[in-house]
C-alpha cells in the first residue's frame, strides 16, 4: 500500500472512531439525521408550532423532543412551556402520536453519510473515488472498506464491501448529494 493509501485508511478509521466515542454509532448517526430532517438545527425553531402540532403529528413530537435534548445538552434554558412538556415527556405521561406506516429508513441515512465519507477521502488523499474491478484496491471506497473491516467497533456497519461501497458512493453522486 503506498503512504496516501494507508493515511486515506487511518482517517477513514479515525473517523469511525470518532463517531463511535461520541455516541453516534452504530445507532446515534440515524438519530442525527432524523433530526436534521425535521429542522432541528434550524434557527430559529418554531418550536411553539411544533408544541401544538405534536398531539397529532409523530414527526413533530419527534423534531420536538430532539429539540428539548439539544437544548438540554447545550446547557440552555427551556421556555417555561416546553420544560414542561419535556417533563411530562420524561414522565411518560405524554406519549407520541401513532407513527406513519412503513417502517423508519436508517439505512439511507447511513449510506448518505457513507458516501459523503468516501467523497471526503476522495479529496483529502488525492484518490480516485471507485475503481475498476480489473484494477488495484487504491480507491476511496477500498481505503473506506479497509477501515470498515479493520477497525473492530465497525466491522458489524454495513455495507462495507468494496462493491457495495461503490455502489453508494454512484447512488450519491446520481442523486446530486456533491452539488454544493
């Protein structure tokens, strides 16, 4: 392996274990974009509809509750309201709406997050972004795969296949996910 390979692995796997330390995997990156995904982080929040709105909207109630923790963990103080309903939150008196069928998708959150850390890689180490299956494993989905496979706390993450990884990193890249 030549020493950009081998430094596009090492961040790789640094990069895994960072998330792992801070709790975001395996299961907190899906936490995170779903919060993401519900406006969150957006400021400023309009959490006073979103109040009103959780009685009935599942979504809502979760965007809300998401909020409260942030707020929490920011070591911000909650509107006198909202402290409330996160209270009762925690008390297990106020319950969420019932969910929209289907099941809830953390597999496109990952592969996102996947794909982004190849396209990362990718430009940090000067790599092409996949290869050709003739050719040697020197590509960023293979530096992303190695780390994947290599690294104890993420060998269970999947996909993490070379194949597989390719496979993400063209869903992206299709879907514009590069674009700034």
């Amino acid at each position: 392996m030549s020493e950009h390979f081998e430094a596009a692995v090492e961040e790789a796997k640094a990069e895994f274990q960072r998330l792992y330390d801070c709790g975001a995997l395996p299961h907190g990156l899906f936490l995170i974009y779903q919060s993401s995904r519900l406006g969150v982080f957006e400021r400023p929040f309009d959490w006073e509809t979103k109040l009103a709105d959780s009685k009935e909207n599942y979504d809502d109630f979760i965007a809300l509750r998401s909020y409260c923790a942030n707020e929490i963990r920011a070591q911000n103080t909650l509107p006198e309201r909202l402290s409330y309903w996160i209270a009762l939150v925690l008390d297990d008196i106020v319950k969420p709406p019932k969910r929209r069928k289907g099941r809830p998708n953390a597999e496109k959150e990952f592969r996102l997050f996947l794909a982004r850390l190849i396209f990362y890689i990718e430009k940090r180490h000067g790599l092409k972004p996949t290869r050709n299956a003739s050719s040697p494993p020197i590509s960023a989905c293979d530096a992303v795969s190695i780390a994947m496979t290599t690294l104890p706390l993420a060998r269970e993450l999947k996909p993490n296949s070379f194949d597989e990884l390719a496979r993400v990193y063209a869903e992206a890249e299709k879907s514009g996910a590069f674009v700034s």
